[in-house]
C-alpha cells in the first residue's frame, strides 16, 4: 500500500464528524415524533434553526437508521 494512501486514511480517521450537532438533534427529534420521515425532520430542523438540505437530512436519516418503514399505502375498491 502506498503510503500517501496509508496517511490519507489516518487523516480522514482522525477528523471528528462535522454533522454531529444535526444527528444528536435528529435522533432527539425521532424520540418524539417516531413516524417523521425526511421532508418532516426537514421542516423540523428548519423551524429550530438549522439551514439543512434535504439531501443530507436523507444521508443522515439513512446512516442513522431512522428510516420510516411503518407507511403503507392504501387499496381502494372499485366497481367497473
């Protein structure tokens, strides 16, 4: 292994996680509000404060777990 490569990874395994506010105030708001899925945590975070993009609030949702799984969607009947 090169060792550029070697110190890279040593760097990048050094930094602390710049996103670490925004996930310890998502898993906050989860304990509330078990059914929020991205646009809601978006809007959440949002009304606190945070200047967020949806993209990222996804990435976190999704590295964290929180994924909503309880939706489902709804059969209607019809006569034809």
């Amino acid at each position: 292994m090169p060792k550029a490569t070697y110190m890279y990874w040593q760097k990048r395994f050094d930094r602390e996680n710049p996103d670490k506010e925004i996930e310890e105030k998502m898993l906050e708001i989860r304990k509330v509000n078990k059914d929020y899925g991205y646009r809601r945590m978006l809007g959440e975070l949002k009304n606190q404060g945070y200047c967020i993009n949806k993209k990222k609030v996804q990435r976190i949702m999704q590295k964290l777990d929180l994924q909503v799984t309880s939706f489902t969607r709804k059969s209607r009947k019809y006569s034809s």
